[in-house]
C-alpha cells in the first residue's frame, strides 16, 4: 500500500483517486481553491442556479465505469441522468432551423433532409459512416491506451478515410474539417454543423485535421446527456464517490513543490512549508503549473510530446429570467455566427481588434432545481473566445445575448439580471493561462493536438486531467484518471482497459 498524493480536485484526478483508493492505496487530495470539480462548478444567486463549466455529457459509459469500479452503486444512483432530444437545435447565419434528433441515424436524415433540402440527409449520414471509420481507428489509442512510445505514428496518419474529390485536374482528399464540408458535405449549413463541434473547442477548422470528424460521432452514436441538477452534480457523486472510499480532501492547500529524492518523488510541499511525504504523485493541474512545480526538465525531454498551450478560452452569460420556459422547448440550441470567415480569424488572431459575432450555445433545461418557482427561467450562454487574461472580453457579453435573441424572441424583456464569467475566472479555478480550455487529442495534424504521456521522466509523478493524454473533455478527463491509476497499479506494462 502506497501513499499517493493528488495535487488537485479536478474531475480527471478526482477519478484517479477513486480507482487508486479502490485498489489499496493511501490517497491525498491537495486542492488550492475551497471546493471540488475543477473548472465544473456552479454560481447561486436569488434561488438559480447554473453551471459555469460544461452543461452537458458525452461518453458517460466511461463515468459508469467508474462507478461500477469503485463501489456498488451505479452512476445512475448517484446522479440522475436524463438523455437530450433533441440533440440540439440549430439556427443557421441564413435563418435556417433543424432540431437534431438524439442518437438516431435516420431521424438526423429526416431532419436535415426536410430543413435543408433532399440529400443533405444522405450527405451528412453517409459522412457519420466515414467518421464512424475515424472513431474505430482512434478509439483505443487516444482514449483507452497509455500513449503510445512512437506516439508520432498518431500525429503523421489521418484516420478519416476521406472521399476522392477532383479539384484542378488532381484528385484530393480532405485534410481538414473545412475541407470535409466543402467537398463532401457541400452545403455551408452542414458545413457550420460540422464545424461547430471543432469551435467548441477553440480549433479552427481551416486547420484542424479530418480526424476531428469523431467529434460529432461521439455526440451521434452515444448522445448527449444532462445530468439533474447540472453537471455540478456529477463532480459531487464523484467526490462523494472518492470520500467512500477514504480519500483524503485538504481544500485551500496550495501545492507549491514537489519534492524529489535520489531521482524520484518523495512528496508534496505546501505554502505552509509542511511536507507531505508520498511514493507517487499524481498532478492533475495546467502545463505552466506543473513545470514551476517541478521544473520542465524533470517532466518532459526532448523527443516527447510538448504540453498543448491552449490558445482558446470560453465565455459565458448566466441569465435569470421571468417566466416560464415554453413546453417543448430545445435545451440547447446553437446559434451559427452570422461571418463565418470573420469569426474564424478572430478567434485565431490573424486580425487583431476584430470582435466578429461568435457562434453562442443557448442551454435551456428546464430543471426545476436551477430554478426559485416554475415562473422562472435560468439559461446560459456560451461562446468560444481567445484565452486572455483582459477585462474587455467581458464586454462582449452583449454580443452573447444578441445573439441569443435568435433562439430566444423577447429575452431582453424577460431578463432579470445577468451574470457573465471570464477566461479570467476559468484561470482562477484551473490555473490555465489566460483561461484556456484545453482540447480532446486527435489523431493527425502532427504533435499539436497530442497532449502528454500521464508518466513523466522523473519516478513516480503523473499527470491527469484535460492537459495530459488524450486531452479536454469530460468523457478525456475521466479516461485519464483510469490510465493513471492503471499505469500506478499495474506499472509500465499497463495497456488499457480491454
């Protein structure tokens, strides 16, 4: 039986602790802020309640599997999940609407065949077989595999098995997600469905390889799901998961080393200068925290994958509104940017001092428990903006609800009072610079969207959470808590789940 200490209640090492109690082993959590979760937490005011990190679930077999591995309650009784349908909602620059069914091939068909015309269907079914293709490919080694020792392999071959498409007397195939909708989707609509997977992560889709098309794969083939109460209360069954299993939880304890002996990790140290010995670390925090805690040296060395420094953040409106929400309502609804080009360079800032209108995600509920009576309405907005620590991304806020307006007629007449979170208040939960929000790993593309193997060249500290291997995400975050524990438990040899 080991000691191990965890620097960090985030969701990835939240799920690392767990499986590592569960296997016999004496486990810490170190967490600077006062609370659990990470960049999961909700803001309370006047009786509504909201989350401020992410509204809703993909993959939850991986927080099953969890749950089914440390103990013998099921998520389900944990938390409840509800599955989403639809899917999402969506309105289109031209004022075109499709409500996308939950996890059903032929209804998605029939839905984009009768708001976009006949065929679009087919194109963007037949699309979700290619992608299918990418996922069975990928799957294994960027989600349930340690990364692999010639993990370049990965960045070099392109999964998607793109369309032959003749362009100027050669044939082509897409290289990228802009590339897919031009050539094989063919409609600019189905193209900003596409796409829009990749901008919820900051990844510019003129860039981001073909292989993202397991984005929208993911959401297709095991849905989207809300967990009642909001997400908040996934990291609360996982914490109260972990407490179960007796590990320990120190809030407000603020790692500020890790101490190293004869080439190994012998503990944590504390602001308050106390030691906390342990025979493993698990570190579940950003790159720049980790390398001043350990020295970028002791990390990582020439040849392996460089951390991924976030270029993106998220901003988000937190709306309180009078009346009730309309039966039938989507509870979330994606609002297309009306300047897709101008958008894309304002995110990646190739035009400085352009605040194009973003793409903005609308989640509407209906969850009597975010709620002060069935009179009133908590909805929140969600836009991709660059990670940056400046005040002005604040007043972009307005351009949020504009846009909202969209999917909400009358919303600015029903607004109580609104609340908007920063890039800047993502850094004070996470530690990231600037508030970025880190991306899942993808195959292609070259090292840019790998993250770092979970071991490190200095003995006994590993890595977890969305910075590490295989990257952001709420399903990622919870594989790499597995792959950690996996690699402590059973050693190097460890190769997955199977």
């Amino acid at each position: 039986m080991a000691r191990i200490a965890v620097i960090g209640a985030g969701m990835g090492a939240m799920a690392a602790a767990a499986r590592l109690a569960v296997a016999g082993h004496r486990v810490a959590v170190y967490e600077r802020a006062e609370t659990y979760g990470g960049a999961v937490r909700r803001f309370e005011r006047d009786g509504f309640s909201f989350d401020t990190g992410p509204g809703l679930l993909t993959l939850p077999a991986v927080w099953r599997d969890l749950f089914v591995k440390t103990g013998k309650e099921p998520l389900e009784e944990c938390a409840g999940l509800v599955q989403v349908d639809p899917s999402a909602r969506h309105v289109f620059a031209d004022g075109t609407e499709v409500s996308v069914p939950n996890a059903s091939r032929a209804g998605v068909v029939a839905a984009l065949d009768e708001a976009l015309g006949r065929g679009a269907g087919q194109r963007w079914g037949d699309f979700l077989v290619r992608a299918r293709e990418a996922w069975d490919r990928t799957r294994r080694p960027l989600l349930e595999e340690p990364l692999w020792s010639d993990w370049r392999v990965l960045g070099e071959r392109e999964p998607y098995p793109a369309v032959p498409h003749k362009r100027l007397l050669r044939t082509r195939r897409a290289g990228t997600l802009a590339e897919i909708g031009a050539w094989e989707l063919r409609d600019a609509r189905l193209t900003a469905l596409l796409e829009s997977h990749a901008l919820a992560y900051g990844l510019d889709p003129r860039t981001t390889p073909a292989s993202a098309a397991v984005l929208p794969y993911m959401e297709h083939a095991f849905g989207t799901w809300y967990v009642r109460g909001g997400l908040r209360e996934l990291a609360r069954a996982v914490y109260e998961r972990c407490l179960a299993r007796r590990v320990g939880f120190r809030f407000g304890a603020e790692v500020t080393g890790i101490v190293e002996k004869d080439g190994r990790v012998a503990g944590v140290e504390l602001a308050d200068g106390t030691v906390a010995e342990a025979e493993y670390v698990v570190a579940g925090v950003a790159p720049g925290v980790l390398d001043r805690l350990a020295g970028e040296a002791a990390v990582r060395g020439d040849g392996e994958v460089p951390p991924q420094r976030g270029a993106a953040s998220r901003l988000t409106v937190l709306l309180a509104l009078r009346g009730a929400r309309p039966e039938g309502a989507a509870h979330r609804t994606v609002v297309h940017a009306p300047d897709r080009d101008a958008e894309l360079e304002a995110l990646s800032g190739t035009a400085p001092g352009v605040a194009a209108r973003p793409t903005v995600t609308v989640l509407r509920p209906g969850d009597p428990r975010l709620v002060p009576d069935p009179e009133h309405e908590a909805v929140t907005l969600t836009a991709v903006v660059p990670a940056r620590p400046g005040a002005e991304v604040r007043e972009r806020a307005e351009d949020l609800i504009t846009a909202a307006e969209r999917a909400l007629p009358g919303l600015r007449d029903r607004l109580l009072w609104h609340e908007v979170r920063t890039p800047a208040d993502i850094a004070e939960a996470t530690g990231a610079e600037g508030g970025a929000v880190p991306a899942p790993a993808l195959a292609a593309g070259g090292e840019r969207l790998l993250h770092p193997a979970n071991g490190t060249r200095l003995d006994g500290l590993f890595t977890v959470g969305g910075w590490s291997h295989p990257g952001g995400g709420l399903p990622h975050a919870g594989m790499s808590g597995a792959l950690v524990a996996g690699l402590i438990v059973e050693g190097p040899g460890f190769r997955g789940s199977q």
